[in-house]
C-alpha cells in the first residue's frame, strides 16, 4: 500500500500480506515511512525487503497472489452502483501500483456508453498507451445494478445478460 499526505505526495509504503480467511485470517504488515534520512527508494526497497522476507519466513511462494487477484488485469474498469438511494452509479477504473488515482465517470451526465467510452479513452491515457480505435461496447450491468439504475431514473441502459441455464451432469 502506498501511503499519501493530504497533498497526496508518497509519504511512505506499508506492505500487507493476508493469509487465511474469516477466523483464521492473519494480516502481517509493516509501515515504512520516508524521512530526511531514508529516501522514496530506499523506503520502497526496505518495503519490498521486508515483504519478500516475511513471505519465506511463512512458507509463501515469493510474488504468489491469490487465485482472485492472479486472475484480474492490472487495470479494470468496474460498474459501481449505490446500494441505497438516491441510486448513483458510474465507471470506475482501480488505483494502480505507483499510485496514479482512480477515474471515475458518472452515468447520468453521460449516457451509459458514453461515460463507459469517456472512461476507457482517460484510462488509457493515464497509462500512457494509444487509445483503441474502436471502443466495445460497454459490458451490461448486472440484474441487481439494473434495478437500481432503472429506479434513479437512468436511460439507454443495456438490459442484463439472462440468468444461465444450469445444465445437469448426465453419467
């Protein structure tokens, strides 16, 4: 985790490694701040020492992820939808690892697509890579933020995938 003053310069790095789940769940982590005496890389250096150490000492392949984060691109975009109203919903892409912010487009100014092409055109500037020639169309949401998209009065917004049919194992 990369650490931040309120003027959102690096202050210091606080590695964090879970292992386990629910009860058995056991956090390790250590803040390592940046001082007049200890520079941004060295702090980072110290950081990613001291995460590399912990994870021998635990028996946890260095560099290992979960299955969940192991499957997910380095950057996403995501629906966010409010679960309570007044229902607000917009696109937003996750904080990457050198601390560039999140992007986030509001449905409603923008229309679903739109605000989708917006988010993909600023992501992609943001990392510094060309932006597609074509953009997709956006993913539909899920049944549960439709409903809620529907009820905060939002238009043009793609109908949800129908439920799969759940086939049964024949011997």
């Amino acid at each position: 985790m990369i650490l931040k003053n309120q003027d959102g310069e690096i202050v210091g790095y606080r590695p964090t490694i879970q292992q386990g789940t629910k009860e058995h769940r056991r956090d390790y982590y250590q803040t390592f701040k940046i001082t007049p005496e200890v520079s941004l890389s060295e702090a980072l250096r110290a950081a990613m020492d001291w995460r590399d150490l912990t994870e021998k000492k635990l028996g946890i392949d260095p560099g290992s992820h979960s299955a969940a984060c192991s499957s997910k691109p380095i950057a996403s975009i995501s629906l966010i939808v409010s679960q309570s109203p007044p229902y607000r919903a917009h696109w937003a892409t996750n904080q990457t690892a050198d601390g560039a912010p999140k992007i986030r487009v509001s449905i409603g100014v923008r229309n679903y697509q739109d605000a989708y092409e917006e988010t993909v055109l600023r992501l992609a500037q943001r990392e510094g890579i060309p932006p597609p020639e074509q953009i997709p169309l956006a993913p539909p949401p899920r049944r549960d933020q439709y409903r809620r998209m529907v009820k905060a009065g939002l238009q043009d917004i793609p109908k949800p995938l129908p439920a799969r049919s759940r086939q049964k194992c024949r011997p």
